[in-house]
C-alpha cells in the first residue's frame, strides 16, 4: 500500500495539502464545496431562534405545572438563548463594523 492512498484518507492531511497548494499557487478553484457565508448566518440565527423558542417552551411548561421541567431547566435554557443571542448580536456588530470599514477605503 502506497503513502499517498494512505494520506488521502486524513482530512488533516487534506487540509495541509490544499494550504500547499494554495501557497505553490497551484490551487484548483473547488466550487460547490463547503457553506457560504450567508448560509453559515442564516444557520446560525435558526439556530438561536430554535433556542430562544426552546426556552419559551420550558418556560410555559414549568408555569402551567407540566411534568419533567424544573426551574432549573427552564433557567438553564434562558440562560443559554440569552448567551447565543449576545454573541450574535456581538457578531452583528462586527459584520457591520467591517462592512462600513470596507466602505470608507479609498479606490
């Protein structure tokens, strides 16, 4: 068995030749392959809407009395639909600094 059979097996592997590739200048455009940015955003905020409703939901929960949530739970969840909310709000923030950076470069 040949090493290079061997490598193309480990996405590290991959990883490393592609940077040498890319710093070679030998690098073939992959189209098709990996997330966009404007889908990693659109993911990311389902994301943080399906944990704020998820707390809403335990929160109704404990309060109409319903078996298996705790205030614990319910606190627990808040908790971590107020965390992702900050941080995209704190990624916002940043897109939109970059962007009025991009703005003000001269041509």
């Amino acid at each position: 068995m040949a090493i290079d059979k061997i490598a193309n097996n480990f996405a590290p592997i991959k990883k490393i030749q592609a940077y040498e590739q890319v710093q070679n200048g030998t690098a073939q455009p992959q189209s098709g392959e990996g997330d966009s940015f404007g889908n990693v955003l659109v993911d990311a905020i389902k994301e943080v809407d399906s944990l704020q409703k998820d707390a809403d939901m335990k929160i109704e929960h404990m309060v109409l009395g319903k078996p298996g949530v705790t205030p614990h739970q319910a606190m627990i969840a808040l908790e971590k639909a107020d965390i992702a909310f900050q941080m995209m709000n704190m990624i916002r923030g940043k897109i939109v600094q970059a962007y009025q950076e991009v703005m003000r470069t001269q041509i």
